[in-house]
C-alpha cells in the first residue's frame, strides 16, 4: 500500500487534533514521510498534504520558469505562500491549526480523501459536495452534455 485512496472522516478533539487515519498512515511510513508539507490547494477548499517532495516537485516546476514571470511568481505565492509544515504527535494525530480551520471551513470534523501521492483534509459537507458535483461533470461528459 504505497497510495493514499478512500476517504475517512474523524472527529476533532478538544485540544484541536484528529486521528490521521491508519492506513493514511501506513502509507505515509511506507514513504518514509516524517515531516509533512501542507499547502492550500488551488482549486478546493482544502488543504493538501505530502512528503517534502511534493514541495520539491513544485519547485522544480518554479525552477524551469524565469524567476520574473507572473507564472513563477504566482506558484511560489500559492507554494509557499499558502504552505507549512506539520508533523504528527506520537499517537498519529495532527493539530487542526488556524491555517486549516480558515481556508477550509473546518470545525468540529475532518474528512481526510487520498489523492494517490497526498491526502487532503475538507470540511465533510464541502467534500460531499465536491464530490457529488465531480460525478455529475463526469457522467455529463460521458452523456456528451
């Protein structure tokens, strides 16, 4: 098991910190990922989670551009701009910050959805949502409407 798949979601405590999920985080040892790299992604209000070489592969993309352009400049706002770094407690929690709260809308609960090489967490009525409206653009599109 080396993707993050499914979705799961988890109550918040009262100090502010979910349960990463087991298999979420079976993955994230299996990829040797310690410190976690979390950006606000650039579509949806979530926020997404990985390896330090998600942030490297962003980078990279930076790198190919002149440092001057708006394309360059506009990345590195969304990457680092809108980015941190976390780390999981002992029991495999992770703190749900300002940072999370205010981009996504998450209160009480987290709904954690793997995205292959990274995870997201979503507030769970705004991923419901996304979803629902991801199925009906695909079955459009199928329809040929």
């Amino acid at each position: 098991m080396n993707r993050f798949l499914s979705n799961a979601t988890k109550k918040i405590d009262a100090k502010g910190r979910v349960s990463v999920p087991a298999v979420f985080r079976t993955v994230l040892s299996e990829r040797k990922i310690a410190e976690l790299y979390c950006f606000q992604d650039f579509t949806f209000p979530a926020i997404s989670i990985g390896g330090t070489d998600l942030l490297d592969r962003f980078e990279r993309q930076i790198d190919q551009e002149d440092p001057f352009s708006a394309d360059a400049n506009s990345m590195s706002l969304l990457i680092h701009g809108g980015g941190v770094f976390a780390k999981l407690d002992a029991e495999g929690r992770l703190m749900i910050t300002d940072f999370i709260r205010d981009f996504t809308g998450i209160d009480k609960e987290v709904t954690f959805v793997g995205r292959a090489d990274h995870f997201q967490l979503w507030d769970p009525q705004a991923f419901q949502e996304a979803q629902a409206e991801a199925r009906r653009a695909r079955s459009q599109r199928r329809a040929g409407g």
